[in-house]
C-alpha cells in the first residue's frame, strides 16, 4: 500500500491545471471554484473506469508493470497501437500542463518581475525540467520508478509550494477573495499536507536506493 503512494500521487496531478483554469475564467471569477471541483470529480471517475478496465480485461498475473503492453498482448495489434496512442498524446499533454504550472510556481517562489520574461523562463525552466533529466541519464531506474519518482516530487511541488505562495499572496493583496478555503487552509491542515507529501517523496527516494 505504501509503495502505491507515489503513483497515487502521480494520478492526482491533475491539479496542476488549476492556474490555467483561473487564468481562462478570470473574467467570471465566481465560477472557478466549482470548475475545479467538477474536473477534479470528472478526473477521478476516469480513473476510476481505466483501473476497474485494467483488473476486468485480464487476469491480475497477467499485468505488465505498462498496462497498455499487456493489453495489446491480450487484444492484438490494432488495439495495441490505439491505446499506446492515446497514453502518448495523454502523457505529452498532462506533463505540458504541468511543467507549465511548475515553472509558473517556480517563477512565483524565486520572486522574478515577469512571467513572461525569456530569462525567467530559462531559469525556471531549468529548474523544472533538471531533476527529471538527471534521472533518465542515470539509466538505473525504470518506468515505475520513474513514474514513482514524477508522483512523489510532482505532489511536494503541487501541494507543498503553493502553501507560502497564497500566504504571501493574501499578505500583500488586500482584495477580498471570491473562494477560501476556510478550515482546509488552517495551520493544522497545512503542517499535515507539508509532512505527508515530504513523508511520500523521502518514502520513494529511500525505496530507489
């Protein structure tokens, strides 16, 4: 169960969209809380249906680590090439959104004027993309650690650095928001995000050692 965690995580990184969701409806601001409720909702009943399909179409010893190449064993070549297909174009698309939404943090966390400054985006850049390349030129892990590695630092940096960015942003804007998160956002909440997500990815590094 614990070393499920990391991949988890991994699943939930859907919240990484949520910049882009306020940028796209900053003109309707009311309507932004419950457009991530209802898309985290939608994301997690997908996930749902992809995990019941993968323990319905074929018997759990049957399993590859990469469930698309064991159903394409199972369900011929054709199907193989779709369903590959379409976890390459969800990939590219769901690490896009994320390192996108990484560098904006990373941006927002070094404190850089702008966002759309080509050296601020090198940097954070950099800094986003750095780690990933490191592991795969080290060629000692394979896809589920690597999956495993993504989740556990993806979750540190979705959860955890977003936590000084809105306190910094609340101390310095003095607007009256149009959501808070009330008691979700107080101290107990945030001490017990910052010690599961770090737990997680200490967890994930201890087990590739």
């Amino acid at each position: 169960m614990a070393a499920a965690l990391p991949v988890g995580i991994f699943t939930s990184m859907s919240q990484a969209l949520v910049p882009e969701v306020v940028r796209g409806l900053s003109h309707e601001p009311d309507r932004i809380p419950g457009v991530i409720f209802v898309s985290l909702a939608i994301n997690l009943g997908f996930l749902m249906v992809f995990c019941a399909a993968i323990f319905g179409l074929q018997p759990f010893d049957a399993i590859s680590e990469v469930v698309t190449v064991s159903w394409g064993r199972a369900l011929g070549v054709p199907i193989w090439a779709a369903i590959n297909s379409f976890a390459l174009l969800a990939l590219l698309t769901s690490f896009w959104s994320s390192a996108l939404s990484a560098m904006g943090n990373v941006i927002e966390a070094l404190g850089f004027k702008s966002e759309t400054a080509l050296s601020s985006r090198v940097v954070a850049f950099v800094i986003t993309v750095a780690p990933s390349v490191a592991l795969v030129f080290t060629q000692r892990f394979d896809f589920g650690d690597m999956i495993s590695t993504a989740g556990a630092v993806g979750g540190v940096v979705l959860a955890v650095l977003p936590i000084p960015i809105l306190l910094r942003a609340r101390a310095r804007n003095q607007r009256q928001p149009e959501f808070t998160c009330g008691v979700l956002f107080s101290v107990p909440f945030r001490v017990s995000i910052v010690l599961f997500y770090v737990g997680v990815l200490a967890y994930a590094a201890i087990t590739m050692l």
